[in-house]
C-alpha cells in the first residue's frame, strides 16, 4: 500500500525487534508522528501480543491499537540468513528498537557493539529488565514493584496494589520515545555523532519519576507508605475521592494555598483557621472529613457545579463509556475512528499529543502479520526473498 506520511517525525527510519508493549509503545509513538516503523515478527506466530486482551469475534483488540501505523514483516532470527536479513534493516534504519535477552542480542549481532558496526550513525534503544548486562528475564510489573510505585499505592490496612494497566512497560515506552528523540537532535547537531546507545530498565522510569521518595528517605530517614487516594507525598492538603449522595466517585485535588482555601470557603469553615500552609496541613484530616460529609449529601451533578462556581479542582472518576460521551475529549479530538479490516470502524485515542503545524495522524490499525514483506524486503531494502519465503524464513 503506498501512503505518504505525515507528522513531526516523516522520513524517520525505525525497525523494531521488540515484542509485546515496552519497545512497541516506544515505536508507537514514534509512528504516529509520521515515522516509518517496521515491526518485525516470528513467521507463523507473530508478536505474543497479537493475542493479548480481550477479543470481538475471536479478533484480538488491543493489538489493533499496539500495532498502528507499523509496517509488519515477518523474519525467523534462529535463522542465521534470516539474522542477515534483521542486518540489513538495522543499515537501513535510524532508529533501532530492541527488547530481546542481552545474550540473544549477542549472539544474534542486535546488541550494541553489532549494531553500531553495521550502521555507526544508528541510535539503539534497547530495553531490559534489569539493564544491558543483566541477562535476567523482566517483564512491566516487576519494574514498577521494583520502583517504589507499588509500594506507595494502595491503603495504609491494605496490601500494595499494581495500577490497573502495564504501567511499568507504558512509561518506559515513553521514557524510551523521549530518549531516541534526545539523542536524534544530537545527531542533528553534532558533526562527529558515533551513534548512540540508550540502555534502560524496566523499573528506571517510574524510579525517575516519583521525584521525592529517595531525597525523602535520604535526608529523614522515612520510608513513605501507602496513604490511599491521599498520597504519602501531597503538593497540598486537600486529595481524596470521594462518593457522592448519587454513588459516583469524584475526585477532589489541590495543589497551593488558595485551591485548598476554595475548599474551605465552599465547605463554611472558618477562613483564620487555614489562612497558612501550615495549618492546611494541621487540619487535613478536617478537611478530608468535611468535604467528605459534604458530598455524600449531595448529587453528584450538584457537587460539581458548586466545584465549578467554587474553583475547586474536581472530576467525576471516569469509566471508560464517560471518556466516550465526555464533550472535553470530544472537543479535544481525543478519540477517532478508524476503519479495521476485521472489524470495520473501530474508535481508539487519537495521536497525542497534538500538533498543530504538522500534526500526526492514524493511517492504519495494527496490520496483519507479515502484511509488508513485499513493501519491506523487495522494495525499501531491494532484496531478492524468494528462496527465503520458500524456506520459511520470512
């Protein structure tokens, strides 16, 4: 199928040995912005995450969004002309994306010392559980139980709880976008540019980004906990969900004086008694229990509207029907339709972020295994393949 490209990153040159969700989500995001991406799978079975998730009439959901805007080619790498073939991909590409065992990608020339040989201007990102020389197996939950996330979610009487998504593979996708983008304006801008080597962990980014428990423990010696829906680390007093008179669950946040002071003035309480950080704080569990009484009293349509009047930052928790029927995403442009092979319109997010200059878009759900062989292997890389379809090697 011939299509232009469109987004930030047209021309951009991506292949994939990378199963699953950490690297592909990477390469997703990548994708929607106008990269050519070539996923590359095991003939016959393809990608493990083809049959992940639920299923509509035994096809497989989730991949129809994990494998967007891809091009698929199938390669068997046990193969050593097939692993000739993934070489050639790698001189060809930009960008190459890995998550395969440390020994493996040794022994099959995709670690970093092969790579670079081959294609010396080629930035790696390669993706582990526990870094490049570790050659323990990881997969997203042990990464984000490795954290610290895991410890600090959940309830101070209750067990510690993984997020209701792989959101240890997620993050690091995104982490792992942002990195090949970093070191491509290097490239860009630096006349001697050797390629570069990005090596990251499962557990590296959600490590990252909780910014404050290492310096917390570090200079109090506290080890933060679980504190619910509260946080153990709050950027101001008010944070909770609370149910409302209705039985639907709104969340209620602050993050300065004044967003904690609305609070106040909305609920009646006496203003002197939270006019300084301080005593926000001091009285977090009165507030928490006002707020609470206040709107398990009411509506859930009447609390938001005095939420809105008060310019108290709240939101009703979202199933996923709500986000489908909310006028901000539709307003936004945040859910499209696109139309499947198997399916026929299918909705699904929308590229994100936007841009508005040159924004990308869906050109495709997740393709069928090995549906660019030909587009692939006979025109971008002008190989003759026919003795390796023959042998089932592609």
């Amino acid at each position: 199928m011939a299509f232009e490209q469109r987004g930030q990153l047209r021309g951009l040159k991506v292949v994939e040995f990378a199963h699953v969700v950490a690297g592909p989500l990477a390469g997703s995001m990548l994708a929607d912005q106008g990269a050519d991406v070539v996923h590359v799978e095991p003939p016959g079975s393809g990608d493990a995450a083809r049959s992940m998730g639920p299923t509509r009439d035994g096809t497989p959901l989730w991949f129809k969004v994990a494998g967007r805007n891809k091009r698929s080619v199938t390669l068997d790498l046990h193969d050593p002309d097939g692993r000739q073939v993934a070489h050639r991909l790698v001189a060809w590409a930009d960008v190459v994306i890995v998550t395969l065992r440390p020994g493996r990608l040794r022994a099959w020339e995709l670690d970093w010392k092969a790579v670079h040989r081959i294609n010396p201007q080629a930035v790696l990102l390669q993706i582990s559980g526990f870094g490049a020389q570790n050659d323990a197996p990881g997969f997203g939950k042990v990464g984000e139980a490795r954290s610290g996330v895991v410890h600090l979610t959940g309830f101070p009487d209750g067990p510690p709880v993984h997020t209701g998504f792989s959101h240890g593979d997620a993050v690091t996708g995104l982490m792992g976008a942002y990195a090949v983008l970093a070191a491509l304006h290097r490239r860009a801008h630096d006349p001697e540019f050797d390629g570069e080597w990005i090596d990251l962990a499962l557990f590296e980014p959600l490590f990252r980004l909780v910014e404050w428990q290492i310096i917390t423990h570090d200079q109090l010696g506290a080890i933060p906990g679980r504190s619910g829906n509260q946080l153990a680390v709050a950027p101001a007093a008010v944070i909770n969900t609370y149910l409302s008179g209705d039985g639907d669950w709104i969340t209620v946040t602050s993050a300065t004086l004044r967003s904690v002071l609305n609070v106040v003035r909305l609920l009646g309480l006496p203003e002197d008694d939270f006019a300084t950080t301080r005593q926000q704080l001091a009285g977090k569990e009165q507030l928490d229990q006002a707020l609470s009484t206040w709107v398990a009293e009411r509506g859930t349509a009447e609390c938001l509207r005095a939420f809105e009047a008060a310019e108290v930052v709240a939101s009703r928790v979202f199933t996923a029907e709500d986000i489908l029927t909310d006028p901000v995403y539709a307003e936004r442009g945040d859910i499209v339709t696109v139309d499947d092979a198997d399916l026929g319109p299918v909705r699904m997010q929308a590229v994100i972020p936007h841009f508005h200059q040159a924004p990308g878009h869906i050109w495709r759900t997740g393709p069928a295994l090995g549906q660019d062989n030909d587009l692939v292997y006979r025109q971008w890389l002008e190989l003759d393949v026919d003795d390796l379809e023959k042998r089932g090697v592609i």
